[in-house]
C-alpha cells in the first residue's frame, strides 16, 4: 500500500516550490498517496487564529507525514504561529536541521562543514506564557521539563549512533539560568554516560554560537532547547551556504512534519525564481523517514548532480562557478533529468535503513521523583514606590514566616540593597519559614490585599530533595 502523506502548498513562494517537489517525488516513483489541505493566510483571515481548519487535524494525525511549504502570518496581534500549534498538538518534539557546505559550488567560508542542530521543539519560551502584571513590567514563562529534556537529549544521542556520529554537543546558558537551562545541562550530562562510544561536551551558549560560527568544523550534532536551537540552526544554515538551501524535519512518537526552515518570500512569489531545494531536503528527510530512503538517495542525489553542474537558481548563482541561471520550474526539471546520476565532486547520499528510524517511543525518567516541602511564598506587588513599611506593618501579627527579601528586576533592594538600582513598579516580596502550609500563604495574601498592596501574583517555594526549587536572592 502506498504511504499516506499530507501536504500543504503554503503561502508566497509556496506553491511554486512544492509543484517542483511534487513532480521530482512522481519522478522518483516515490510510493505516497497525498492529500492536500490549505493552511496559512487564507485561514488566519478566515478568522482561525491558529491557521488551520479543524478537518485538516484528522488528515495530519492519520497520515504518516506533513509536507509543509513556507506560510505567511498577518502582520497584528491575535494570530498564533502555525508551526508552534502543530508541534505542541502532534507532540513533535525533536527539531533536526542538517546544515551541510556544497562548496565549491555554492560559496561559503566553511568547505568541510556538515552538522545536525537538533533543537527541543515543545516547550521553552515558545510555549508563549507571557503576563502584563504592572504598567511597566512583561514577563515571559520560560518552560523546561524533565520529561523535554529527556525526550530531545536521549534522540541527539541516538540520532547521532543511527547515523555514524561522533559527538554530540549541549549548548545552554546554565551560569545564568541555573534551574532551567541547568536542568537541561545537567540531564544532558547524566544520558551522555549511556553512550559511552559518543564524545559530548557543553559550551555556554554565547561563547559556543562564537565558535560554531567561527569554525563549524568542531561540531557533528548539536542539540539545544528551544529558543537557542531556532536562532543558532539558522545561522548554522546561512553560514553553510544559505538558509534557503536548508530542510527540516519534526518529529514525534506518532506524527512528523517537514518543511524548508525559510519563509514564504511574498515579494517573490509567482516570479519563477525561488529556489526550492529547501523543501526538496525536506522531502528526501521525509523518505527517508517513512521507510523510502532509496527514493530519497536518488532524489538527493539528483539534487546534488544538478547543483555540481552549475545549473542554479538567482540566490545562489555566481559568475565563474555557475554554469546556468535558471527558474524554479527549470531548475526542477533539471533534478527529473539528473534522476539516477550521482555526483562526481560532492560526496554522494547513502542511506541504510535501520531499526528505530523516524518515530520511537522515547524511554524517559532517567530521575526519580523527589520529596517536595513548600518552605515559602514570593508575592509580587505591583507599586511605585518600595512597599516595605506597607508589608512589614501588614504582616506583623502573622507569625512563624518572615519576610527575607525585596528584589526589583532581580536586583536585591531589602535588605541591604543598593540604593543605585533602577527601579521598576513590579516587587517580589519573599517570605520564608521551616514549614509553611496553605493556609498561612493565603492569610498572607489576605492581609497584604487589605493593607491596599496590588498583589499580581504569587509562587510558592519548595524544597526538592532538601535542594531549593526557587532561585536565590540574586538569582
């Protein structure tokens, strides 16, 4: 039986490029029933604020893959992303992004590069929590998981011993984020013992952009949480070549979708000149990943031939390397013809099969559950001035808890807080005891709510295990 997949032709430059797909897939006798569905533009302004309509779902859960072209999201408020909704609903949690150098034929300053970002895909600060307490101050929720954590580290690890890798990289910001990007540093670390045959090492985030950037060479896979993993595979791409040459691949327990990491470029659509080996890759990640990797290695591999030849589009064509400037649809048919030819200058594609390819069930809970006891609260007030006298006189009767702390932005103001810190109008007040229950934390909120304190919200504080769950005074 043919294999189930589902595309969409997308926005702007989308349905060009996916025309081309769709024919060099035919071509390649690619086995696949495709059923289409519209998402993008068209929906959001239909008023669907996540891009999609409702009889799309069944189509995308019951086939073995999503194809996606490039969509474009209107300009304002209300509308959410599309690829944020399919990969929180699919549970698509693991990002791959290969990002390969073509030289010479397509310039670079990085010949040898060829590395996999793997980046988690669910949780992070895309998760899109984000709260207006006062007139001055935003905060966004960044989310990390045990179970994210697990899930993305334990693929890059297998990803890169199904693939013949030989080291896997973590990026975070752990001297800084202690509790969230420290979770995921340090799971990193405990699942990297499984693989002792893998090299890993971690590098601060900021400090390993400028190295990959400098010298991509050094890296194989690389796995990061969210919002780095997004910013840093398209530099990876665009520093290989161009992110319009870059494919990516979502994958879940039970779902996958693929798609070019570009936009949909409106102001080139319908020109005949974008280039579409984005979502081709794509689509050769999608073979490969619903059981077809002859037809993907063909494909592939056509690609390749077609670029060695110097048959390129606008984007990547340059006097004396290229050989022919030519369209979308040209240079689409260019790849039909080359079908069944392998490159003589660029490395071939050759995949094998094998087992747990594509989607897995992922073996989690490396950690146990901890002991939980709640020794706190944190209540933020929204005021424009310090409200310690208001707080110390309200709470006075309130025995057993203390208020142990006052910070603005992070900076500590009580006690013994400079008196050069900018303040805002949003303070966290920290009240700390050995044991502190339910009912003390809300007669506290009651009595800071009747003393006229603006009380936004409040977080209780535990201790795991006897280690602190909450960041400390200065973070």
């Amino acid at each position: 039986m043919k294999t189930n997949i589902v595309i969409a032709r997308g926005d702007g430059i989308g349905p060009e490029i996916m025309d081309v797909v769709l024919q060099v897939m035919k071509a390649a006798n690619a086995d696949i029933h495709i059923d289409e569905i519209e998402v993008g533009e068209k929906v959001y302004l239909k008023g669907l604020a996540n891009g999609i309509e409702p009889k799309s779902w069944d189509l995308i859960k019951n086939a073995k893959a999503f194809l996606k072209a490039p969509i474009t999201t209107p300009e304002g408020g209300g509308f959410r992303s599309l690829n944020v909704t399919i990969r929180a609903a699919l549970g698509l949690y693991a990002n791959v992004r290969p990002c390969v150098a073509y030289h010479p034929f397509v310039d670079t300053l990085h010949p040898g590069m060829d590395l996999v970002v793997i980046r988690e895909n669910e949780e992070d600060l895309y998760t899109g929590i984000e709260y207006r307490p006062s007139d001055e101050t935003v905060h966004a929720l960044k989310v990390i998981t045990k179970k994210g954590c697990e899930k993305i580290i334990r693929y890059a690890f297998d990803y890169a011993a199904r693939n013949g890798r030989k080291k896997v990289t973590c990026f975070t910001k752990d001297n800084i984020l202690k509790m969230s990007d420290g979770l995921f540093r340090h799971t990193f670390d405990v699942i990297a013992k499984e693989y002792p045959d893998i090299v890993h090492e971690h590098w601060i985030v900021d400090i390993g952009a400028a190295k990959l950037a400098d010298n991509p060479t050094q890296f194989d896979v690389v796995v990061l949480p969210n919002l780095y993993g997004d910013i840093l595979s398209d530099v990876a791409a665009q520093i290989a070549g161009s992110v319009g040459l870059a494919g990516s691949a979502n994958i879940g327990e039970k779902g996958a979708m693929f798609e070019a990491i570009h936009g949909s470029a409106p102001r080139r659509a319908g020109q005949n000149l974008a280039n579409p080996s984005g979502l081709l890759l794509a689509a050769c990640m999608m073979l490969e990943h619903i059981g077809q990797p002859k037809v993907s290695e063909l494909i592939h591999n056509a690609w390749l031939k077609t670029l060695e030849e110097g048959i390129h589009t606008y984007d990547i064509f340059e006097e004396g390397k290229s050989t022919k400037k030519v369209g979308t649809k040209e240079f689409g048919e260019a790849i039909v013809a080359h079908i069944g030819q392998l490159p003589q200058k660029l490395q071939p594609v050759r995949l094998h099969m094998q087992e747990k390819k594509g989607t897995q069930s992922v073996k989690t809970a490396v950690f146990p559950r901890e002991t939980k006891r709640c020794v706190g609260a944190d209540f933020y007030i929204d005021a424009k001035e310090n409200p310690l006298s208001k707080i110390q006189k309200a709470t006075a009767a309130i025995s057993g808890v203390q208020l142990t702390l006052i910070t603005n932005r992070g900076a500590k103001v009580f006690p013994d807080g400079s008196d050069q810190v900018n303040y805002s109008d949003l303070w966290r007040c920290r009240f700390m005891a050995d044991t502190i229950t339910q009912d003390k934390i809300i007669d506290l909120m009651k009595v800071l709510v009747q003393a006229g304190l603006d009380v936004t919200s409040q977080e209780n504080l535990y201790m795991f295990d006897e280690i602190p769950g909450f960041s400390s005074a200065v973070g």
